[in-house]
C-alpha cells in the first residue's frame, strides 16, 4: 500500500472520529472511563524486536457506545497519549539510526467491538491497559473484535511514524524516526 492511501483513509478516520472527540461525559450515547494516569515508564519494540523509546508519561481514556440494534454490542474507543525518549540504535524500521533523547510522543486510536455484558461501574488498576479494562468492565464470557487500529508517534525534527489497519499483527506502516537528537 503507497502512502497516499494510507494518508487519505487516516485522515478520513480522524475527520469520522473527531466527532467523537468531546472529552466531557455527556448524553451522546457514551460512557466515558478514565483518564488513567501511566504509572510506570515502558519500552518500546521495534520490527525487529528493539527497544527504540521509552514513555514514562502519559494516559488511556475509554468511551463504550451501545450498538442501535445489537444488545449486547459495543464499540470501545481507546485514546492513549505518551510522552518519551528515543534510545541510541536501531530506528522503529530497522532500516535506519536514531540517536538517544529524541523527544517523541505517541498518540493512539484504537476502536474494537466487544460483544457481552458491559459493567459501566467496573474498576480498572492505572494504567488500566486494553486487556485490564476488558476484564474489568466486561463479563468473562465477552468476545473482542478490533475494528481501527491508528498509532501515530510524532518528533519536531527526527520524523513521524504511522501504523494503521484493523488486525494488530499486521499494520500498514508509513515513515521512521531517525537521526540524530538536534542541539
């Protein structure tokens, strides 16, 4: 896939979603969860099993829509926002060099179909990742669908990396951060 399809159906989603973008509980139609704070920094893996950054700060919020017409169906959007450092190697790609302390942030949209019974008054532990807040505020016997998968991780001057598609094993994959930190 070039990188203009993927450009223009990324903007497409964020132009659909940004609708969804009020971070206030109201009566859209949403139970909003969170935010739940990053208690404790996490690497980050390359292609090639690297560990090209570390995020030390950040947080996850939900938003869970009933499905109209499908009890028992729910659309889960996830934001995640990270803060961190790039490590000296191997860029995300493998293809290139970054140096270490490269400010990067990443910021993430994922929307999956959860299918069971939805517990709005559930509890999540912080950082409260995807698969702790299945578990805590969905039945055991529920069933995950991922729909949007969208990761974005941005620098001022060392590039931008898109990762988008719906199965998490195999994202369509545009740019690298590499170089070295500026002065």
């Amino acid at each position: 896939m070039s990188q203009i399809p993927l450009a223009v159906s990324l903007l497409c989603f964020l132009i659909t979603t940004s609708a969804l973008a009020d971070p206030h509980p109201s009566t859209q139609g949403y139970t909003a969860l969170g935010p739940y704070l990053l208690s404790a920094p996490y690497t980050e893996a390359g292609n090639c099993g690297n560990v090209w950054a570390q995020f030390s700060t950040g947080q996850t919020s939900y938003r869970v829509y009933p499905e109209r017409g499908s009890p028992g169906s729910y659309l889960v959007e996830q934001h995640f926002a990270v803060r961190g450092q790039t490590r000296a190697g191997l860029s995300m790609s493998c293809q290139k060099s970054v140096g270490a302390g490269i400010a990067v942030t990443q910021d993430d949209v994922t929307i999956v179909r959860i299918t069971g019974t939805f517990n709005p008054k559930g509890t999540c532990q912080q950082p409260c990742f995807f698969a702790q807040f299945e578990s805590a505020f969905f039945a055991a016997t529920r069933t995950a669908t991922p729909l949007a998968l969208q990761y974005f991780y941005n620098t001022e001057a060392n590039g931008h990396i898109v990762m988008a598609g719906s199965n998490p094993n195999a994202l369509e994959m545009a740019g690298d951060i590499q170089g070295e930190k500026a002065n």
